[in-house]
C-alpha cells in the first residue's frame, strides 16, 4: 500500500515480514489519446517528438465509464486548484473552437496550438509565467 501522496510505507506480506512498497517511477507524457466502448474507457499516454511528429505510446490504462468520470472530475478539479495556487493554464483551444474536435488533430497540429497558447501566455503579460495570480474569482 502506498499513500495518496506517494510515499513508501510498511506493509506485512504473508509470513509477516515487513515489506517496503515503492510507488511507480513516473514517465513524463505530452501526447494522450482517449477511446471508449460500451464498457470501457482507454486513456494511452506517450511522448511525441515534435521535430519527426514521431509518437511513442508508454502506458494505457483501461478504466470503467464510472471511473472514467470520476477520473474527469479529479482531474478538472486539480488543474482549478492548480490555477488558483500559480497561474492560468493556457487554452489549447482556437479562438472561438469548444474543443470537441480537438482530440482528432494530427501530432503536427497539435504541436502548433500549443506553440500559439505559449505565444498567448507570454504576449498577455496578465498570464505569463512567476506572475502572481489574483485570488479574486
């Protein structure tokens, strides 16, 4: 067993013997690509090259749609706790798109957005990174 925060902690194995437990290295992703059926959600985390547009896929994690949902959640409820203790994220999204396309853009294009949010955070100077963020919602 390991915490929540991901520290290692003493467990008893059959014999009771104490065992340490490690948590996972982490892999660090900037590509993922979510798919569903009936049953399940798959969620494949990689790394793509940006010069190649090369994707290496490390990890899939099939989860239920219950668990899909919760997982949304958790996420949507970090980046707001995120963005309230250091800075807005920049929106990958075009001006005026919802996003719901965006999950079907080519590695290239990908690559591109994200290249014009950074452009955005550093032209807005309200947004660009170390500022400190208001408080104020």
């Amino acid at each position: 067993m390991v915490t929540s925060r991901g520290d290692p902690i003493d467990i008893c194995d059959d014999e009771g013997l104490a065992v340490r437990i490690r948590p996972p290295l982490a892999c660090y992703a900037n590509y993922f690509e979510v798919g569903h059926n009936a049953f399940e959600f798959l969620l494949d985390a990689g790394q793509i090259t940006p010069e190649s547009g090369e994707i290496r896929l490390m990890s899939r994690i099939a989860v239920s749609p219950v668990h899909a949902k919760l997982l949304a959640r958790l996420l949507a409820r970090s980046v707001d706790q995120f963005e309230h203790a250091f800075e807005p994220i920049p929106d990958l999204t075009e001006e005026g798109d919802d996003g719901a396309d965006f999950e079907l853009t080519s590695p290239g294009e990908f690559e591109r957005r994200a290249i014009d949010a950074r452009r955005r955070t550093i032209a807005d100077p309200a947004r660009a990174p170390g500022k400190p963020v208001s408080n104020e919602r």
